[in-house]
C-alpha cells in the first residue's frame, strides 16, 4: 500500500469515527466510556495521519 492510498484510508476511517462519535453524542443513553474510547481513536488516527504527512514533506 502507498503512503497516498495509507493517508486516504485512515481518513475514511477518521471521517467514519466523527460519525459515530456524532450518533454516541446525540444518544439520549450514551456511554460515557465508549464515547472516551471513540475520541481516543480517532485521536489516534488524527495522529497517524499528521504523521504521515510529515513525513511525505
């Protein structure tokens, strides 16, 4: 895989996670802890992709 088609998927996957937090936060009966859990992924790919931008530059 290229790091071009890398980049692209993890901001699929990071775009895919924005979603989900938006429905785990418009829940009435949200988990507060899987909530924690999705911001903490997405943070991860957030920095995987800045990573990885740096990188190529």
């Amino acid at each position: 895989m290229t790091v071009q088609a890398h980049l692209e998927s993890l901001q699929k996957k990071h775009g895919a996670l924005e979603e989900e937090l938006h429905s785990l936060m418009a829940s009435p009966s949200r988990d507060d802890r899987e909530v924690a859990e999705c911001k903490r992924r997405k943070l991860r790919i957030k920095d995987e992709i800045e990573r990885l931008k740096s990188s190529v530059h």
